[in-house]
C-alpha cells in the first residue's frame, strides 16, 4: 500500500487512479519514477479539452481509465446505465438498466438520477439531481468518476 499525494488514503501499488479523488497515479509514477513521491497531476486525458465540452472520466471499478465525452448545447441529455442504446453504457449489475442521465443547461450539467434501485452519489452524498462542478465525484454502482469541464485548469 502506499499513500494518494493528494488526499493521502492508502491505495494499491498498482492502482492508476486515487479511488477517493481520482488522482492519475500511473501518470503521475511514470514521471516521477515513484509512486511515493507524485506531484499534483491530471485524470488522464482531459488537459486538452476545448471549453464546451465536458467528461466523466472512470477513476475506479471496472474500464478504470475511461473517458466519456459530454458535449452538445443546452437541452441535450446523455443517458446512462446498463441498458443497451444508453449513451454512457455500464455493464454491472450494480447499475440499474436506465440509471439516470446528464442534462445540459445553460450554466452547465446537471445529473438527474432515474430511480435506481443503488442510487446515485455526488461528492459523498446520495443524490435525485444535482448541478456538476469541475473534480466532482460521481458514483454509480461500482463505477467512480470524476466530473471534468474543459477548460479548466
């Protein structure tokens, strides 16, 4: 076991990611050469995303690593859970067919939970909806995200 840098819980010596914050281990171990002494660093894959568009990125549970692009104007709904033709499609039984789904307002996203049977979480918190902020985590079955805007920093 060794220790996250940014939220110091233990996580496994060949984890990526921080299951509690998400932080890119991997990365951040590749350019440190250790994973005891990582610097602060990025979910892998979002440093390069324009302004308008968003992502989920799998920081733990199964396809850990996985990203999920969010992007369209406002009104547009990006569906997810196990069911198939679901837009962001997980495959555990934790995750109800029709789980909920990501709603883009002017402001930005919001979830909205869909009446699943494990429920939804947000930054710890059992959620019906909730507006996403960049690093937001979200937790749906076995699957750990963090929220990610583009162009952020």
């Amino acid at each position: 076991m060794s220790h996250c840098p940014r939220c110091s819980i233990d996580v496994p010596r060949n984890a990526q990611f921080c299951p509690g914050c998400g932080f890119n281990l991997a990365l951040a171990a590749a350019e440190t050469g250790s994973l005891d002494i990582l610097g602060v660093g990025e979910p892998s894959g979002v440093a390069d995303l324009p302004v308008d568009v968003s992502a989920l990125v799998v920081t733990s549970g199964p396809n850990a690593g996985e990203r999920f692009l969010l992007m369209g104007p406002a009104g547009d709904v990006v569906t997810v859970g196990r069911a198939a033709g679901t837009d962001v499609f997980l495959d555990d039984v934790t995750v109800s067919r029709h789980h909920g789904e990501f709603c883009r307002t002017m402001d930005g996203w919001t979830y909205k939970d869909g009446g699943s049977l494990n429920g939804t979480y947000v930054n710890g918190r059992r959620v019906d909806a909730a507006d996403l902020s960049d690093n937001d985590t979200v937790v749906i079955g076995k699957f750990h995200f963090v929220f990610r805007v583009g162009g952020s920093q």
